[in-house]
C-alpha cells in the first residue's frame, strides 16, 4: 500500500509551478529595469515607463515571456535615447548661451547636427591671417566652451578647413598643413593651456586638416572663401 501511495503522489505533479516560476523572473526582471530607468530619467520618463510596464502586463504563457522581455528591453533602448538627445539639447543651450553673451552670433554658428552639437567658426575669430597661434580675445571664449565640455565628458572632434588660395610660407607649405596644425592648437589649448583642473583629457579628441577639399560654398568670391575658411567643434553624442 505504501507502493502505491507513493506513485500516486508522484503522477499527481504537475507542471502549474511553471506559470508561478514565470511570473516571478518576468516582475523581477520589470523590477531591475526600473531601477535601471530610474537612474538615467528624470521622474517624468520614469513615469512613462512605469506605464508602459503595466500595460506590457505578466504573461500566463511561457511562450510569451521572450516577448515580453524584449518588448522590455526596446523600451529601455528607447528611453535611453531620449536621455542622451535631452543631454545634447542641453549641451546645445548651454553653447548657444556662451555665444550670444560675448557677441559671436554673426561669427560662431552653433547646430544640433547628426553626430551631436557643432560650433563653425570662423578663422579670423580665432587666427590671424595664415597663422595657427590663438588669439587672446579667442582663447576666453574657449575657455568658457571647455567648462561645457568638461562637464558633460563627451569625444569631441575639431577640424580645420581653408579656402582654395595656395600658401606657402617658410612654416607652412600647403593649406593642409595650416588647417590640421590651427585644429592642433585648439585641441592644444583644452588639454595643454587651459590651468591644469580645467584641461580636459586629450584621449577625448580627434584632429582633423582638410585644407581646401571640403568647402561650404564654391571658392568664387571673397564671400564663400571666407565661409570656407573655418574650425569647426563637433560634441558627438
């Protein structure tokens, strides 16, 4: 009779522990990735996720806890862009602001392009005339713009460009090489000559000299020559 007792008891399992088990990894799983949520947003995106986590709900159906997990994960993705677009919109406004106050509007550009945030400037705010020395007035609006890029740690790329006018000087024999040493000097002046807690680290650069080969405008006139004639300031995202 014990034989038989025992073999009941053990055909009598089922496999209803299954959908508790499910249930359980699925709500610790929402739970980590709020907290992960709740590190990177404000209480607003936090909110809606919170949201889109409650009406993801908790599956009944093992075959459908992979789908909810990755419906999880996409909305982490999602949000975690949002996160990084309201830096750079930040980052943005906090440039825009720099230029305006010391008067530059006409000067430095300032955009939210694809990679990130890009200040234009044009060389003679920065150079004298076939030189890549900065300027004292130039190196004071740096230094402000280095505070932004300080705190915000991103890569950032400068790159030098010219117009089509052949230099050659006894320090420079081609517009390539005063475009990549006037990019050199900015990124000099943020890891080398700014007071030695506000440098930043030069593993955060990248330099680049493309002398006359990509212009903004046709080199017909003084206009666009000196629209061409430039240093631009990528923050990438």
């Amino acid at each position: 009779m014990a034989d038989n007792y025992n073999v009941d008891e053990d055909e009598g399992g089922g496999s209803e522990w299954l959908a508790t088990y499910g249930d359980l990894v699925t709500l610790l799983l929402c739970f980590f990735i709020l907290l992960y949520s709740m590190s990177i947003m404000d209480m607003a995106k936090f909110k809606q996720a919170a949201a889109s986590l409650n009406s993801m709900g908790v599956s009944q159906q093992n075959g459908s806890m992979k789908d909810s997990v990755g419906d999880s994960i996409s909305d982490l993705n999602i949000y975690n862009a949002i996160a990084v677009q309201e830096e750079m919109d930040d980052i943005y406004s906090k440039v825009k602001e720099i230029v305006d106050s010391k008067g530059l509007t006409e000067d430095v550009k300032v955009e939210k392009v694809g990679p990130g945030v890009l200040l234009r400037f044009k060389d003679e705010i920065l150079f004298d005339v076939a030189q890549s020395e900065l300027k004292a007035n130039a190196k004071n609006t740096l230094q402000r713009l280095g505070e932004v890029l300080r705190s915000h740690n991103k890569n950032i790329k400068v790159e030098g460009h010219t117009d089509n006018v052949p230099i050659k000087t006894s320090r420079y024999r081609s517009n390539w090489e005063l475009s990549a040493d006037r990019a050199i000097s900015v990124v000099r002046y943020f890891t080398e000559e700014l007071p030695e807690d506000q440098r930043i680290s030069a593993d955060k650069f990248e330099v680049a000299g493309y002398g006359e080969y990509r212009p903004m405008a046709p080199n017909d006139s003084e206009a666009n020559k000196q629209k061409n004639r430039r240093i631009e300031i990528t923050i990438l995202k």
